[in-house]
C-alpha cells in the first residue's frame, strides 16, 4: 500500500494535502436482523420479526487518518449507481487528491467508471474484505439496527441518518485506523 500511495503521490504532486478514503457498499432493509441478546443458557432470544423484501444500498467512505465519513444512499449496487456515488464524492471532495481504495467488487471493476481528476481508486486485493476497515463500521452500524423493525424504508433512511450522525471523528478513527494503513501513509 505504501508504495502505491507513494507512487499516486509523485503522479499528482500538483496537490498539496493528500487523503486516504476507504469505500464499500451495504444493503439495507425491512427483514429485520436477529442478533445475540442475553438469555439464560440454551433460550432463544425473542424480538419481532419482519419479512417485507425492500432494500437500499448504501454506499459509504471513511477516512481512518481523520474520522471523515461520506455516505450516499441509492437503489442498486450496480456499475451506474457506483458512477453516481462517485460523482458525489467528487462534488463534495474539491479540494486536494483523494485516493479511494475500493474492493473488487464487478461494479467496481467494470473499467467503464470515470474520475474527477483529484480522485484516484486503489483496488484492494481480491477477496480481503480484512483490509478495508470500513467493513468493521458497517458491522458496528448493523448491531445499532439488530432486531429493530420499521414499518417502511422512509422510517429505516430516518433512523439511519440519525444513526451515522452519533459517531464522532474520534470513534470512527478509533474503529478504523488499521496499524498498516498509517504505516502505509507516513512512509
């Protein structure tokens, strides 16, 4: 990772700052998620369930150097939805390079995605879903939304929100600053 950044660094030293964003996609729905609970030994947790089969994505960063997050929610995981985050990613990320290390996911592979110009992805390696620490946040934002149930996907979007506003910059850098990924930027 070091040497990659390094060598995006030297491509684009026209910018002066330089920041590391990691990227994923979650799917959010109305099945409502169990999760443990405390019982006696050998009793099931009860909690309402739900089974309507409607979903979002939602497509996200994290900057574990500085706690920054970026969210965007849309209807697919697909290559045009994709396109679309990134675009706002870009809108709202002008000044300085960013370099977006996403997964290999096909919608992000699919060679047809286009860049602003100050916006650089490092895919991952295959198959280490490991290395991308946003993926500890999404789990950390599922248990917050385990065993919840929501009458549409309007009252799930509200929580949510109100949800990924309770982390501070502190606590998201806490969760995913990964020792390799400073090591990595300060070499």
């Amino acid at each position: 990772l070091a040497q990659e950044i390094q060598t995006i660094q030297s491509d684009h030293s026209k910018y002066l700052s330089v920041s590391l964003h990691f990227q994923d996609e979650t799917r959010l729905g109305l099945i409502t998620e169990g999760g443990r609970k405390i019982t006696l030994k050998g009793v099931k947790p009860i909690g309402l369930k739900q089974y309507e089969r409607k979903c979002f994505y939602l497509y996200g960063t994290v900057a574990p150097l500085t706690g920054r997050t970026f969210f965007v929610e849309l209807p697919y995981l697909d290559g045009e939805c994709c396109q679309i985050f990134i675009n706002e990613f870009g809108k709202s990320h002008r000044e300085g390079l960013h370099i977006l290390v996403l997964d290999r996911a096909s919608c992000h592979t699919s060679g047809k995605l286009k860049c602003p110009p100050n916006v650089v992805l490092l895919p991952l390696p295959a198959a280490s879903p490991e290395l991308n620490p946003i993926e500890r946040f999404w789990q950390d934002l599922k248990k917050v939304l385990k065993w919840q149930c929501f009458e549409s996907l309007y009252k799930l979007e509200e929580t949510l929100w109100k949800v990924l506003k309770t982390w501070s910059k502190e606590s998201l850098r806490s969760l995913t600053l990964f020792p390799y990924i400073e090591e990595a930027f300060n070499a």
